[in-house]
C-alpha cells in the first residue's frame, strides 16, 4: 500500500504541480542560492453575479499564500512583465463583506501579519491577469538589481521607519478630524431631521436628544455622585451583623487613628519650626 502510495504520488508530480481547484501555481524563489521553490496560487477574483466588489472585474488578480518576506512592492515587480500593475494589496484573510474600505494610514496601522498572507493585484488592463494565470516560474523575490533586506539589515530599515515624520503626520491627524467632523455634522444633521419624523409604518423613532443640552460632568461632580452612592448602599446594609463586618469597622478606626496621629505629628513639627509651639 505504502508503495503504491508514492508510486501515485511520483506520477502525479511528474504531471506538475498540485493546486487548488480553479488555482495556477506560480512558483517564486527567495534568492539563486535557494534549491526548494515557494508556490503562490492565483485565479481571477469573481464575485457573485448582483454583488458590490471594492475590486475592478477582470482586471483583479487573487493570490493566496504569499510568504513574509513578499511585500507589495516585490509582488508588483514580479507580476509586472505581465502588463502594469495599478495596485496591489496585502490582508490577512480574503475580502468577505464588500464594503467601502478606509484609506491605509502610514502612521496608524495594525500591526504586520507575522505568517503567510493573500493579496489583490489590479492590472491596468484585463490581459494583464490571463498573462499572469499563464506565467511560469521561478521568479526570483530578491535580485541583485532589487535585493530584499533580511535579518538584522530588514531590522534596522523597521525601527527607521517607525520613527515618523512630524509635518507629515501633523497632516494626516488633520486631515483625519476635518473628515470626522463633517461625518458627525452630517450625522447630527440626519438625526434632527429625523427626529419627530414617523416611518413609513407610523413609528417615531425615540433619541436621547433632549430640550436642554446635558452639562459634561466635572470631577468634583463625579466624587460627589460617588460618595451618595456609597451612603445609600451603607444605609441599605446591615451595619456590624457579620464578623467580618466588626473586623473591618476596627481596622477602619485604627487606620483613621493612626492618620490623625501622623496629621497632628507633622502640624506639631511645622508649629516647631516657625517657633510658635507653646506647649502650656
């Protein structure tokens, strides 16, 4: 059975290459000096026929199984004989709900995916992803022309990186709460206009929106909220009933005695040295 097994598995990898239904298999090296080749599986992504895509039709290339050390930048030039590449995009996991996405942030992002990842190649043209289903390999990742930095080299270049730029990240702060606020606005708008307003069934929607705008608590406010809270729960309580209750009440006492005797220590000591002590 054993032999059989890897006589069938010798057949099948002298036909090619083992993929995924639907999948081509382009093989990619880190380096010449690398023996093994790294396979990247690829196909046209296809939505179903009604549903919104974020991606253009026929011109988008699906890539699974992309290794770490493949930027987006590799990943363009190693597709780029096959026509232009417009933009690619690296994710953890593939697009499920096809809704509006964010622009990226070069300050604020998650941190990097450490394992393999998928990304969305866009050609400028549609022959752009038939070229790159029939490309055959192995491409080359790292070349003398583009050498990939790795170890303590990709390191340094990471910790220079994260060091930002002042003005530019002044902008995108900017430019990031001039789009919040016109969202809020345009929510605060929506919701007055709504408000009052039955639906199509004769319901009014009920907001938290009153007459007279509630004041944003201070902090002596809050401690005093605090501490009537704490006097109903200790009228509500049954004062002194449990053993643990009389233990606490005397350590209590104890601590309060041993903080006025350090209050009276210290005012003892500054009437000392402003040599107004008169101790009779």
């Amino acid at each position: 059975m054993v032999a059989r097994r890897r006589k069938r598995a010798a057949r099948e990898s002298e036909k090619g290459i083992l993929s995924p239904p639907g999948y081509s298999a382009i093989p990619i090296k880190f380096s010449e000096k690398q023996q093994s080749s790294h396979y990247l599986y690829v196909r046209e992504h296809k939505v179903r026929e009604g549903t919104k895509s974020s991606w253009p039709q026929k011109r988008t290339l699906f890539v699974l199984s992309v290794p770490p050390y493949c930027t987006e930048e590799c990943l363009s030039r190693l597709l780029s004989p096959c026509g232009p590449v417009q933009s690619v995009e690296l994710q953890e996991k593939p697009d499920l709900a096809e809704s509006p996405k964010e622009p990226k942030s070069k300050f604020f992002h998650p941190k990097p995916v450490p394992g393999f990842q998928v990304a969305y190649v866009v050609f400028q043209k549609p022959r752009g992803v038939s070229a790159a289903l029939a490309l055959k390999g192995p491409l080359l990742v790292s070349t003398e022309s583009h050498p990939v930095k790795s170890g303590i080299h990709k390191w340094i270049r990471d910790y220079a990186d994260s060091v930002p730029d002042p003005e530019a990240l002044r902008v995108e702060v900017d430019t990031f709460m001039e789009t919040y606020d016109e969202k809020m606005a345009e929510e605060e708008a929506k919701a007055k206009e709504e408000e009052g307003v039955p639906d199509e069934e004769g319901w009014v929607k009920v907001t938290r929106r009153g007459r007279r705008p509630v004041l944003p608590r201070t902090e002596a406010a809050s401690l005093r909220v605090l501490e009537r809270e704490k006097r109903k729960r200790a009228r509500k309580e049954l004062l002194n009933f449990y053993a643990w209750q009389h233990r606490e009440t005397k350590m209590e006492h104890l601590a309060q005695l041993r903080k006025k005797f350090q209050e009276d220590k210290q005012r003892i000591e500054l009437m000392r040295a402003q040599r107004k002590f008169r101790p009779y």
